[in-house]
C-alpha cells in the first residue's frame, strides 16, 4: 500500500534528480555533501545549538576498544545485521520517523488539527536535535571509524554524536507523547535498533550513538514541554461562543449524525510563526441564505451533477478521509519524494520538514479559528435546509467541523509556499497542485468555492511568513 501511494504522489509531481552540495570548514577535511556550518543554524525550541551541553567523546583506551569493535561487527555481519542496517539507512534518516507518524495518524480519529501539531513537534524536534548535533560534529572532529568494509558509507560530516541516533532519540520520544496509547517502550526500542545499526554497520562508535540518543531525547524533552503548554489539551465545554445559535444558519453534524465537532478550540494553540490563530482571521462569508450564498450552494449542486471522472479522481486522491495521513501528510510524502530526488543533506531535509509542517501547523489553528468564528453551515446540510434538494448528497463524506473556510486549500496554501522555497524550480507545479487541492473539496461537494478561495490565501500568506524566517535562519539557499 505504501508503495503505491508513492508511485501516485510521484506521478502527481514528478521529482527530478539534483545534486547535493555542503561546503567544507574547520580542521576536519569535509567532503562532499558535508554541512560543517549546520550547528549554527536557527533553531526552533532550542535557545542556541549549545542549549544541551554534549561531553566529549572518550579517548584512550575505551576508544581502541571501540574501534576494534566497529571492525569487528562489520566484519562478522550477519544476514539479519545486514538487514536492520538497510532498515534504518534510509536517506535522509529523518524518513523512517516520519513514515511511522504518518502511519499512526491514519490508523487513528481524523483529526486534521491534531495531526498536524503532532506533524510539527516530531518534525521540529529532529530539526532542532539534528543542528545541536552538528555543532558538537564539529566542535569534537569526531572520524568515523577506520573500517575496512563498512556495510554502508560513513557520512561525510564527523562522527560524534551520530546524526542517525540523535534523530532516533528526538522521534521516538516524541512519538512517545504523542501516542500514549501504544505499547510502553516501543518507540524507545526502535530508537535503539536505529542508533545500533550505525555501529553494526562499522560507521559510528558506540559512544557516538550513545550521545546520539541523550542528545536527541534531551531535545525533546523541551519540544514536549513547550506542546504541554500548547493550549491542546484543553477541553470544550460544548458552549457556543456569543451570537452563535443553533439551526440551519450555523454548523450542525451531517444529517443522521450526533458527532460533536472536531476540535473547536484549536485557533486558540499555541503557533510558530503567527501571534496567534486570529492574527489572519478570514471576514465573515456571506450570509446564510442570502443570495451569494444560495448561488454558491446551487454551484456545489451543479458540479455534483456534472462531475467529470478527472474531478473525481482529484476530489479522492486529496480527500484525506479517515485511515489517510490527512491533508497536512499528503504534502509531507510529497515533500519526501523530493528530498530523496534531491538528495539533500541530513540537515536541509530535516530543515525542510520542521518548516513545511510549522506551516501546516499554524495554517491548522488559523482556518480552525476561522471556522470557530462563524460556524458555518456545510453544503450538505445548507442544500437540504434551504430546499434546493431534500435528498442530496456529497461525493465525499461530510466532516464533522464547519465549512468556512477550507482546512484543505489552508494547509495547501502553506505547502505550497514552502516547497517553492526549496525547489523553486517547481513553485508553479506547488501553486497549481494546491489550487487543485482547494478546488477537490468543490468537486467533493463538502465545500463552498469561497471557502477554497479564503483559505488558500490565508494558506499562502502563513507560507511566505515562515519562507521570510528560512531567509534569516542562516542557512542559506
């Protein structure tokens, strides 16, 4: 299943191949690909790169007996060595971490808003560990082992803390919070096996690994205590704010349901790069029932009626219905096509998703504060109350939160920003495939046009405010 959803989201952007680039710097003799300025970077969580203080590597004679060690388990690899060591030598590291989020999502409620804060903290949390990493690289010039045959290629960057380890450490804790419900000790236990694998391979100390996860997890440790503060775990009392009622006029569940609404206070979290989920606030929509909105209405009825099978294709593939990654995931494995067709280094990839999904993040609480500012009423149900059609119904499942404006078209709006950053040579094919992706909720039948309208706008601006701080985060191009 996972393979064919990559060969779909290839097809819709096709990923041509780049080559990477790094620069070389201090004592240590960097090679290609190398990024000995990434410990400088801006950080997201971390005060500084230095915030988590990392203790030198060991010398004398524990470090001979690691190197014998490195030597002698690459040598002596068995089948099964080798096959943890390809499990977690994916490129970049950050993938595997970010491919189990994506799946835990989809086996779990939709909730559009949640997933992506999740998205962002795991995300955020590998940024941040990974360029804390890179400082220490290269403030110990750490090489990595003088193998003979390791069973992968060491890194071009120093070996200590291992850059594998440190993203295991940060993710799986994460993880860990934000999926209580699995079993204790998971996420910790594949952490583990991750950082292993790079000394079962001959191309990291024990000691490096062991850095690796303390640094990762001590990260972190932060980036959980910053979301325990988010404003997330706050509990509606199922009161309406002032001025909204109940009736045709304002968001009620589709027709047939009692579901309570998805998580009305979400345009009060915390955000990362807007003051706060109103700082965009969307003016009101036209009024239920006035004439710009019963042409709307009639709008929806009518492309239902001619929906072609290109619409429905494109209404299915970005509907983001439950037991999907949900909209803020279907850019995430886009984003992942092209840094693997990129190559890019350890640290512009994580640098890359920790800011795709800050932006989906902050455009989740803006259009949920839109939406909870007016609650209004989804096409289904208007259609049917104002007896345009007592009997119609949506190609897609109506969702259980209000219409105005589109989540969808918010969080492509963002996406699509960001990843024009990266890969500029393929902003029109971002712009396009998120003005598709707003227009798939008309064709779905779940949403106004003006809906998609506002929310791409309000998706793009959120973009460009984070693009803005990727352009003073020293990093460069």
């Amino acid at each position: 299943m996972r393979a064919a959803r990559r060969s779909l989201l290839t097809a819709v952007l096709v990923v041509p191949l780049l080559a990477g680039c790094g620069d070389e710097g201090g004592g240590f003799e960097a090679g290609p690909g190398a990024e000995p300025r990434a410990g400088r970077w801006k950080t997201w969580v971390l005060s500084s790169p230095t915030e988590v203080e990392v203790p030198a590597p060991p010398e004398g004679e524990r470090a001979r007996a690691e190197e014998e060690e490195a030597r002698r388990l690459a040598a002596g690899a068995r089948p099964e060595d080798r096959a943890e060591v390809d499990r977690w030598s994916q490129v970049p590291p950050t993938r595997p971490w970010l491919d189990f989020n994506i799946e835990l999502v989809a086996a779990g409620v939709k909730d559009p808003p949640l997933a992506s804060r999740g998205y962002s903290l795991t995300s955020i949390a590998m940024y941040d560990a990974v360029v804390a990493a890179y400082h220490w690289k290269y403030e110990y010039e750490r090489r990595a082992p003088a193998t003979a045959q390791p069973l992968v290629p060491a890194g071009p960057d120093p070996s200590y803390p291992s850059e594998h380890a440190v993203i295991a450490g940060a993710a799986s804790r994460v993880l860990t919070y934000l999926f209580p419900e699995r079993p204790v000790g998971l996420f910790d236990e594949l952490a583990e096996k991750a950082a292993n694998s790079r000394v079962l391979a001959g191309v990291n100390y024990r000691s490096d690994v062991e850095a690796g996860l303390a640094l990762g997890r001590a990260v972190a440790d932060k980036v959980i205590a910053r979301a325990r503060t988010d404003g997330s775990e706050e509990q509606w009392d199922g009161a309406r704010p002032p001025g909204i009622g109940r009736g045709p006029q304002f968001w009620e569940p589709p027709p047939g349901s009692v579901t309570p609404p998805t998580q009305p206070l979400a345009g009060r979290w915390k955000t990362w790069v807007l003051r706060s989920g109103d700082q965009l606030r969307a003016p009101a929509p036209p009024a239920y029932g006035s004439a710009e909105h019963v042409a709307a209405a009639q709008e929806v009825m009518n492309v239902r009626a001619k929906l072609t099978p290109e619409q429905e294709r494109i209404a299915r593939f970005w509907a983001g219905a439950q037991g999907s990654s949900l909209p803020p995931g279907i850019w995430n494995q886009i984003a992942q096509e092209y840094i693997t067709g990129a190559r890019l280094t350890t640290p512009r990839a994580a640098r890359l998703l920790a800011s795709l999904n800050a932006a989906e993040h902050d455009a989740a609480v803006a259009t949920w504060d839109t939406k909870y500012a007016y609650w209004t009423a989804r096409p289904l149900n208007a259609i049917r109350d104002l007896g345009l059609d007592p009997n119609w119904r949506s190609l897609l499942n109506t969702p259980t939160f209000p219409s105005y404006t589109s989540g969808h078209a918010g969080y492509s709006g963002a996406a699509a920003e960001v990843l024009s950053f990266f890969f500029g040579w393929a902003a029109e094919t971002f712009r396009d495939k998120a003005a598709e992706a707003a227009e798939s909720r008309l064709y779905g039948g779940i949403h106004y046009r003006y809906d998609n309208e506002v929310g791409l706008d309000l998706g793009h601006e959120i973009g460009r405010m984070v693009v803005e701080r990727l352009r003073s985060d020293n990093a460069g191009t």
